[in-house]
C-alpha cells in the first residue's frame, strides 16, 4: 500500500484533521497518513504549492499527496486527482497542482461526486475516499472520469540578463527569513568571475554565505537553501519585520561586467 500525505489550512485547533484522518483509516485500517503541514495560511494557494513543491519529491513514487487549502475551489467545486512524477494528488481544482511542477501531469481525473455528499465538508466526504482508494491500489479511473480540463495558474519568474537576476520573495518562513524565486544554478552562470552586489529593501551585500551561523547575531546573510533558492535571513533575528520586506518583495542581483 502507497504513503498518504496529508496537508491542509485547517489549523489543529479543530476536528477538521482528526476527521479527514479518520474517514481514511474506515475504508482501510492499513494506510499510513504523514502529516506535511496544517497551518498554511488561510486560502493561500502560493503558500501551500511553495511547501508542497519543497517536500513531495523526498517522499516514494506512488505516495498519493491529499491537499485541502481553499478546499471549495474556484470553479463549481470540482475536485480533481492528478499524476505527476510517479506521484498522486488529490484535491480541489484551484490551480494549486500547476504551481508545484513545470511539467503537465501524466494523468488527470474528476473526482466522482454523488449528489448525496455532503458538500461542506469535501476534504473528509470527498477527497479522503478518493485518496484511501489510491493509495489502496485503485486505478485513476476507479475514482473520477479522465480530463484535461483543469484550472491552470502561473508561478512568478525571475528575469535574468548578463547584468542583472531580478527576482521576489515567494515566501516569509516560520523564522522571518526571506526566500525568493532565484535559482542558485542560474546564479552560477551568470556570475563566473564577476563581483556581484545583492539588493533587497534598503540592503545590499556583496557575499553569499554557505551557512546560517557565519554571522554574528543580528547580522544579514545571504545563503542558497537547501532548495536552491536566495534565501535572506538575519541571524537569529526576524529579517522580514527588521527589513520590512514580505511576500512579493524585489530581490536583485546585480553583476559588476566592467572588464567585460
């Protein structure tokens, strides 16, 4: 039997997981849940596809992914299974699955959807029964009818020139460090032998850390994480309060091509 994830907006403060949880374990005792995470933001489908997107690809091919945030949707509640990379996913059709991946999922499913479900509770009425089915070793087509019909959503892209990497935070972590959308490989390239300034707020610095702790407390790094992306941080501090940058924020890196 495949691993279930389990990520959701619902807080631990309510019933909401504990139920999902349980109306799996009643169709097969025999299935293992992971919780990734239940207190992404509210409705934010940008916070729940960074952190899903960081995490899915560690987890076995054939783990079968359930996400409830913004659980009813956009579009006449329809919930949707996915397969992308060997890998299952399961939920709303809010765009949330086009953000985690740049390929096309290898297979879409509309879930089925009695008229006799309860529709104010999909992630335990709906979607918990079409992921214990996976997960069990039931076909896409056992859970929903095949489409290509799904909302699509477009995550933000740095630019990049000879001079310049122009990017923005995608995400203020547990801690207040900033992560922005700058890919290190990308970095890599275009920096060769060249000195380089990184502009943020009203900061700049001129060196990329290769650990947390090389700077004195309250002091800003710099660092590529272990996703390879820009991460700004101030060590043992809060950068986005102290910096005053949030979501959304430019990030920029400049190259010095004067002997070029």
């Amino acid at each position: 039997m495949a691993i279930i994830t389990f990520m959701s907006d619902f807080g631990m403060s309510d019933h909401y997981v504990s139920a999902v949880k349980a109306k799996i374990i009643s169709i097969n005792p025999g299935l293992r849940i992971f919780d990734i995470n239940h207190d992404i933001e509210s409705f934010n489908i940008a916070h729940a596809a960074y952190v899903l997107k960081s995490v899915y690809r560690d987890f076995p091919k054939g783990t079968v992914h359930l996400v409830s945030v913004n659980s009813h949707g956009e579009r006449n509640d329809r919930y949707l299974a996915f397969k992308i990379e060997d890998q299952f996913f399961v939920g709303p059709d809010n765009g949330i699955f086009s953000l985690i991946c740049e390929k096309d999922p290898t297979m879409v499913a509309e879930l089925f959807n009695n008229e006799s479900d309860n529709k104010s509770f999909p992630a335990k009425n709906i979607l918990a029964k079409a992921t214990a089915m996976l997960a069990s070793g039931s076909g896409m087509n056992d859970i929903g009818t095949y489409t290509k019909d799904y909302i699509r959503k477009i995550d933000r892209k740095f630019r990049a020139t000879k001079k310049q990497i122009s990017g923005n935070v995608i995400r203020v972590d547990h801690y207040g460090n900033l992560i922005s959308n700058i890919e290190e490989e990308v970095f890599n390239i275009l920096k060769k032998d060249k000195q380089y300034t990184v502009h943020f707020g009203r900061e700049k610095v001129d060196k990329i850390n290769y650990s947390y702790n090389e700077q004195d407390d309250g002091d800003c790094f710099v660092i590529f994480n272990d996703l390879g992306l820009l991460e700004i941080g101030i060590c043992k501090g809060n950068a986005s309060k102290l910096l005053g940058l949030k979501y959304d924020s430019p990030v920029n890196i400049i190259f010095d091509d004067s002997e070029s």
